[in-house]
C-alpha cells in the first residue's frame, strides 16, 4: 500500500481501486489508467508516464465528487479492455474472464 503511495490517496474508493490494479494487473497499470482518465474528463493534463507521483496524486485527491465518478468508471473500463485482451491474446487464460471482468465493473460508480 506504501509502496504505490495508495495511501496518499484520500478516496478510499480510489484507493481500493487502484490497489486492486497494483496486485492484479500491476503498478505501472493503476497509475497510466488512472492519469487516462483523468486527462479524459478533467482539465488536469498529467504527464501519462505510469508513475503513482506527487502531481498524479494531488490530482486524484482534488477530484470533484463527479470527477471521481467518471475517472473510476474509466479506470474500470481500461481494465475490462485489458482483461479481454489478455484472455485473448492467451486462450487458456479465457477461463478467469468473466471473474476479472466481474473485478473490474465491482469498481464501477
């Protein structure tokens, strides 16, 4: 949790979500997804380099209730696209799909 600096992050719903991608499917995800999103549907504009930093979470932590909202949604979206993907690219990694997939959307707001 310290390691990733997730514990800077005031949201505990955000806090979980990108936890939840540090495990499964990794750090450098949590954070570019996160930075995506945000640059989406905020004015903010992060560099999207995949580093959990000190701008991406001032950002994070200064989200609008219906910023925040948004920016999970497609936090959780990036993760749907990659776990298919994956499932994809890796046949006999199909079988957990609809698991991940469910991971993903528990995220959703």
């Amino acid at each position: 949790y310290d390691r990733y600096r997730t514990g800077e992050i005031d949201n505990d719903d955000m806090a979980e979500h990108l936890f939840d991608i540090n495990t499964n499917p990794g750090p450098d995800r949590s954070a570019r997804w996160a930075q995506e999103a945000m640059n989406e549907v905020t004015d903010h504009k992060l560099e999207v380099d995949g580093v959990m930093g000190s701008k991406t979470i001032r950002a994070l932590n200064g989200l609008s209730p219906d910023e925040r909202k948004a920016v999970m949604n497609g936090i959780a979206g990036r993760r749907e696209v990659f776990y298919k993907k994956q499932a994809t690219l890796n046949p006999k990694q199909a079988k957990y799909l609809d698991g991940w997939i469910d991971r993903a959307r528990s995220f959703q707001r």
